[in-house]
C-alpha cells in the first residue's frame, strides 16, 4: 500500500478580542497563524493551501520574504523559524531565539536578507538579524511596552517603524537598524504600522480611532487623516500594490478604503454587527482585493471594483476539530464538527468548506453520526442531540436535551439514536427518549450496525447488543482491549467490529461468529480516536491521539499503510471519502490543528 497527500482544507485564524491579528500576503496568498501551524492559504481553491507545522508553541505571525522562497514564522515563546516555501520539504532554513516572549509581528527587508521581529520582550521587546546566520544587524530599542507591528522600507536607504502599546513610534535608520526618532502622535495603543510600496510613505493606525501618514525616508509626520473616521480601534492597515491608496480594518465592523493624496475615505463596507463582527486584521491582497479578518474568524474577501459587499466569505474551524462524519448529500461531502461547537461541511470536488445554518451547539461537538435515511445527528458538551437536514445545510429545529454530557453516538437501521453518556445510553426516536440503559459497566463508545449494537466500556471490554425497536437485550462480552474502549466501527456489511482504545491497540472481531479475530493491529502509541471502514470491508482506518494514522488490512493483519505526523496535536477523526474502488481509496483525517487532510491510499495486492 501507499498513499499521497492530494489535498489540505486549512483552518482560520485565530482571533482574540481587541488583540490585532497579523494578515500577510504573497502572489494571491493569504499567510497566518493558527495553533502550532501557518497556513498559507490559497484564496481560489483552499484545498491547495500549504500547511506548516514545524513549532513546538503556538504560532503568531508569519511572513514570506519578498523573493517567495522563506517564510519567517514565529510563535509565543520569542522563536522565530526560516523554512523554505519552494517544494513539499518545507526545509528548515534557521531557528533563532529572538525575544523571551510572544512575538507580535515581523518583517523581511526588501533583499530577503534582514528580518525585524518585535513583541513582548523581558530584556527587550525587539531583535533585528540575518535570516541565514541569525547575527544581529542592529537594535530595536525605544520602547518601554510590548511592540504591536513593525514595518520596514523596502529600498535603500533602509528604514524601520515599530509601534506600540506605550502609544509610540519608533523610527529606525538602517541597516544596520539603529534608533533615529520617536514619534509621538497617537494617544493609545498603537496597533498596525505599514510602509507603502513605493516606500514615499507609511501609515499608523492604534486605538484611539486615528490614522496618521509619515514620510518614508525621514520618518516626518505629513499628516493625519480624518476624513469619514472609524468610530472604534483600529486595529490593522494595508497598502494598495501602486501605494495610492490603503485599507484599514476597525473594531467599528467596518473596512474602509483610503485615498492618499486626497487623504479620505472613498468606500467603506459594513461586515455585520456585534462582536463577533469586529474586524481585528486586513491585508491587500494581489492587485485587487482585500482581505478583511472577523472576531469569530471570518476571512472577508473584498473587490472594491464590483462589490458592496464581500465577493466571498472564507468560513472554516478555529479550533480544533473533535468529529467528522460522512454527509446524506453524496459523494465528495462531508462534515466536521469543531471544539467550538461548530458544524461544517465539506465538499471535496470545490474545496470549499460552509458553515452549517441553524440552531447549531454552543460547545464542544463529541460526535456525528449519519442515519440510513441521509439525516445527521451530532451531540455535544451543550447536553443537546441536534439533527442535521438530509442536505448537509443546516441543522433542523429538532434538538432534545441530553440527561448528562454525551459522549458517542450512533444510529441503528431503524433510525433510533443511540447516545453514550457519562454512566448511561439513551435511545432517541422522533425527538423523544424512547429507552434508556443503565449497565453496571460506564459506557465509552458505541457503534452500531442495523439492529446490532456494541458498546465499549471502561472496563475495556466491548458488548454486544440486539434492538429490537424497545429494548437492548445483551448477546456476548468480547474482552480483548487493554484499556478503556475509545473507538468502535463496524464494517459496512456488518461482519466485522473493530475496537480501538486509549493505549492505542485494535482488537478486531467477527460478529455473526461473537469471536476475536486479531490484535494485531496494535502500532499505535496513544489513544485510538477514531475508525472507518472502506465499503468493501477490506480495509480499515484509524486515528490517534500519537498525530498517526494507520490503514489496516483485514487479509494480511501484518500488514499496514502508515501516516506518520500527519496531525500535529493529535488526529480526531478519519474518515473514507470515495469508495475505494480499483485499488484506491481517499482518506480524510482531522484533528487538533483544525485542519482537514486528504489522501489517496493504494491498495498493492
């Protein structure tokens, strides 16, 4: 067997609230944090994005250097990583302790050569270095806060401004970068400064609603822009390609456009209202549009040619995602649900991912599972069991509270919905409770298959059950996990009972016999999260909390395919996509990092 990666449907940014989140741009890309990954996110098909998981802490800021070839990442520990961007390798270039705190931004110099990163320093807020060898190349001193953005002149003479919670502007002379001025022309904290360009000018933004233009080589304020002003902080800035003009994004909710010779605001879009809807970070991107961030995470892709509002609204997890599923709208979709209890769909053929409509959960979704029937039920850490349309759209009005925090759930051939709680499993039918057990065992995980029901315990062991439509009568115990059972699937024709557990180890059973076939299937070193079976039954999937996935062979149990670091966090779900057929099938995994990977698996006979 091998396998490929064929595609990456990426997470969104982070955001916190009145906290400035760093956008950066490269050839039509959109470059950011999220996690312990960078996302260089493709904005005509996100399926193509670049997804980089080289930190041990959570990433902040990245950038790619004017040549395309590095990115710059750095993480809230004061590390900053060059990694070269051409090829699949992601060769690291450097690594290069820089501050002794969170870096907030960072900046490559017009020869790809020098990169600034500032932040919240102990000795000191900000560090200028060589990316090839990381030798200083001067200093960033000045400040007596941590530092929100740093901007440098792309030509020579070299120039750098630094902005900060002190409500200052540093400017530097460089390189090597040493201390010229300080300006002083915001009251707040200053968020966001950026050079046009062309290099003529820069601009500041902060938190006392202000904008201000300075000159370019003497760091001189030219003037400060009042025209249509933002009514609350303002928290990001970009330049147009020719510097004519630059945007802002605001806490107001709004994204405004400005001229700079007329020094006015000539559009301004309206994205929502309420906090959720404040924008904490923008970016030009390409020649024409730009890229506005939403509190709730939102990408806002605007063309100020044609539209009034947003040509397209990029919406995908900011956590972690905890559960995937298979969708009733066919072939190619899927969805996930997030640790924020968002339920998203997927749809392979678009690489696009929707935010499903409705009366959604307010927390932590454990489980989806699809019916016969096409419909979705998802539970939750909101107490609630919550049904998703036949589409795939949006959640239906139908939502039933749950008697403690469910855990896993499935659905039998009659429809009826089996959920797994703290110390009991409850059947739900047409909304309502229509049985309820209370085993002497506490429940982990269920799977069923038609009128075949198998629940895991703690006690690590796995019981079968009949359902006859009103009750659960018990068949056998099957004994043969070393811990709590974590995961169960049956395989689609209902003969074989795959069951996963927290040291990592799969025990396979044959139902129709009640007997163990093999454990085998024992590579992983941590948690089994989760488990799917191809269509024909020949081959199984899972995922760990060990970041590996592994597909197993029922034929040869000594034989397997392995996935190796393919979630950095941990892998929650996995999933078969396509039926596997001619030998190949497409594998979905996701997990800790928010991020959906796809993959083509052969099958070599």
């Amino acid at each position: 067997m091998s396998f490929k990666q064929t595609a990456a449907f990426p997470s969104n940014p982070i955001t916190a609230r009145g906290t400035s989140t760093k956008l950066s741009t490269s050839k039509g890309k959109i470059v950011y944090a999220n996690g312990k990954s960078i996302i260089i996110r493709n904005l005509e098909n996100p399926s193509l994005s670049t997804i980089y998981s080289g930190h041990i802490q959570n990433t902040t800021v990245a950038r790619i250097s004017p040549t395309g070839y590095y990115c710059a990442s750095a993480d809230a520990g004061g590390t900053v990583r060059i990694w070269d961007t051409v090829g699949d390798e992601q060769i690291l270039k450097g690594e290069y302790k820089v501050i002794s705190g969170k870096i907030n931004d960072l900046e490559w110099d017009g020869e790809s050569k020098r990169v600034i990163a500032v932040g919240d320093g102990k000795e000191k807020f900000g560090h200028a270095f060589m990316f090839d060898s990381g030798s200083s190349t001067g200093e960033i001193v000045g400040h007596s806060k941590p530092i929100n953005a740093v901007s440098i002149r792309h030509q020579r003479p070299f120039r750098a401004a630094t902005a900060a919670d002190d409500a200052l502007i540093i400017f530097h002379q460089g390189a090597p970068y040493k201390y010229d001025k300080t300006i002083k022309t915001h009251t707040k904290f200053v968020q966001d400064v950026r050079y046009a360009p062309s290099g003529d000018v820069f601009c500041s933004v902060g938190s006392d609603y202000k904008i201000f233009l300075y000159d370019g080589k003497t760091g001189d304020t030219l003037a400060e822009v009042t025209d249509s002003p933002h009514k609350g902080s303002i928290m990001a800035s970009s330049w147009s390609p020719d510097s004519k003009s630059f945007m802002t994004a605001s806490a107001d909710c709004t994204v405004k456009l400005w001229d700079v010779e007329a020094r006015k605001a000539v559009l301004t879009w309206t994205l929502g209202s309420g906090v959720n809807h404040q924008q904490v970070g923008g970016v030009w991107s390409g020649e024409s549009d730009l890229v506005s961030l939403s509190l709730s995470g939102d990408l806002n892709v605007i063309d100020p040619r044609t539209a009034e509002k947003p040509t397209k609204i990029i919406r995908a997890p900011q956590k972690a995602i905890t559960a995937i599923s298979s969708s009733g709208s066919g072939s190619g979709t899927f969805v996930a649900g997030t640790a924020d209890g968002r339920v998203l769909s997927y749809s392979t053929s678009t690489g696009e991912s929707t935010l499903l409509g409705g009366d959604g959960h307010t927390s932590l979704v454990t489980g989806l599972a699809p019916s016969l029937d096409g419909k979705i039920y998802s539970i939750g850490w909101d107490d609630r069991v919550r049904e998703i349309e036949n589409d795939g759209n949006g959640f239906t009005p139908a939502s039933l509270s749950t008697s403690s925090q469910p855990k896993s759930v499935a659905v039998a051939g009659d429809g009826s919905v089996f959920v797994v709680e703290i110390d009991t499993v409850e059947v739900v039918r047409s909304n309502q409770k229509v049985f309820e057990l209370k085993p002497k065992y506490t429940p982990s995980a269920i799977a069923a298959s038609k009128s075949t029901i198998a629940i895991g315990g703690e006690d690590a062991k796995v019981r079968l059950y009949e359902w006859d439509g009103k009750s659960m009568n018990e068949l056998v115990v099957l004994g043969e996990n070393k811990s709590l059972v974590s995961a169960l699937a049956f395989s689609p024709d209902g003969k074989l009972l795959a069951s996963g557990d927290s040291s990592g180890r799969i025990s396979l059973f044959d139902v129709p016999e009640k007997k163990h076939i093999t454990s085998r299937w024992s590579f992983h070193s941590a948690r089994v999260n989760s488990l799917s079976w191809t269509s024909d039954s020949k081959h199984c999937a899972s995922g760990s909390l060990d970041t590996h996935v592994y597909i197993w062979s029922v034929a040869k149990p000594l034989k397997n395919i392995a996935l190796k670091n393919v979630g950095p966090g941990g892998i929650n779900g996995v999933l078969w996509i396509d039926a596997a057929d001619a030998g190949k099938g497409k594998l979905a995994s996701a997990g800790a990092d928010g991020c959906v990977r796809l993959w083509e698996i052969v099958f070599h006979a």
